[in-house]
C-alpha cells in the first residue's frame, strides 16, 4: 500500500482533495467505468489537471502511460490512504436535533466509521435508544474513553458549552472531533479539529444570492 514517509507533512488541503477523488471513483467504479485520466478527473472535482497529479504522488506512482488511472485499483489506494480501509469508532456528544439526526445516518457505516456511544447532559433523553445507541449521561464520557479509547468524537452542543467539553475529551484521549458547534475550539497542536458550521455556510448563500439580485 503506498504511504507518505513519516517526515512528510501532507496538507489538510491534499487530504480534502483526497475525499473528492474518493467519492468520484467510487461513483465511476459503479457506473463500469474501467481507467480515468487525471484530466477526467480534475474536471468532475473542479480541480486541475496538475494539482490531481500533485496529490496523488505525494502517496506513490498509481498512473499508467497511455491509460492513466485504474479505477478500481486507485479507488483501493485512496481508502487506505484515508484510512477506510478498517472501521473506524466514534463517539457523539449531544443528542438534540442535530445529534439524533446524526445518530439515524447510515452512511456513517457505509463510510466506514460506526458510533458507538452517544453523550447528553439531559436527563429525558438519558437511556433512550436510537439506531440501537443508547444516549448516556455525559458525566459517563470520561470513564467510558477510558476503557474504549475511541479517538474520534462527534460534537454537536450549544456553544456555550463547547469548550469545556472539548477539554474534557481531549484530556481523555481524543485526537479528532467534527465540530457542529459554531466556535473556534481551542485544542493542542496534535489534535485535528474540523468545522462544520451550517450558519456560516447558509450567510455565504445569503451573500450570493443578495448581490444576485
């Protein structure tokens, strides 16, 4: 499987790359689609011909002369890149509506990442199931991460209350989270923090379709 040499930094950027070439092979693998230019490619990304290329042989050489990409086979190296090769577990903190609708998601599973517990300071929510995960009183996440060492976490709280908790985790070993909330969490350099802030994203929507008018 190729690799990066453990010296080698490769960007947040190069790896958000990565996932897009992921989701288009394995959309073109399922439609019978055998081999693909980088050309090809950098067209359904919206990216360029050279950047593809640049990305991918940060990992190894997967292009053949003539041919360009398998499918199938670079499709394969990508996964493992991304570590989908295996199953990975997460945690959820907060089971309001944006945390149920996380907990009901199938593609977590087909994505190759499976929740395994969920975390609530609301005691009518506490010991309800959903999708088979009971939502457990969020004075339990430390003793639980003990034992379980999960090294991802979901978090989708108020803001209010995103840090605190965030420290919690940390403290307890968690090394990512996907964050809902909409605040910069402050976490150590070796913790990889991703920002998915809806609000954000619907102003710069806004934006648009104001100066449309």
């Amino acid at each position: 499987m190729p690799q990066t040499s453990s010296k080698k930094k490769i960007s947040r950027n190069t790896i958000s790359r990565l996932s897009l070439y992921l989701r288009e092979l394995t959309r073109l693998e399922q439609d019978g689609k055998k081999a693909i230019s980088s050309s090809d490619l950098a067209e359904l990304t919206d990216l360029t011909d050279t950047q593809v290329r640049k990305d991918l042989s940060h990992f190894g050489q997967f292009g053949i002369s003539g041919t360009g990409y398998e499918v199938s086979k670079l499709k394969e190296a990508v996964r493992n890149i991304l570590g989908k090769d295996k199953v990975l577990d997460v945690i959820l903190i907060g089971a309001g509506n944006l945390g149920m609708a996380l907990l009901s998601y199938p593609a977590f599973r087909e994505q190759g990442f499976s929740i395994k517990a969920a975390f609530d300071i609301d005691t009518r929510k506490i010991g309800n199931k959903t999708s088979e995960i009971e939502i457990c009183d969020i004075e339990k996440v430390q003793e639980f991460l003990k034992k379980d060492k999960v090294k991802i976490a979901l978090l989708a709280v108020p803001a209010f209350s995103a840090q605190k908790i965030t420290d919690t985790l940390v403290n307890c070993g968690i090394r990512c989270i996907l964050n809902f909330a909409p605040i910069v969490l402050r976490v150590p350099d070796e913790v990889v923090v991703s920002n998915v802030d809806l609000s954000k994203e619907l102003e710069v929507l806004s934006y648009f379709l104001r100066t449309a008018e």
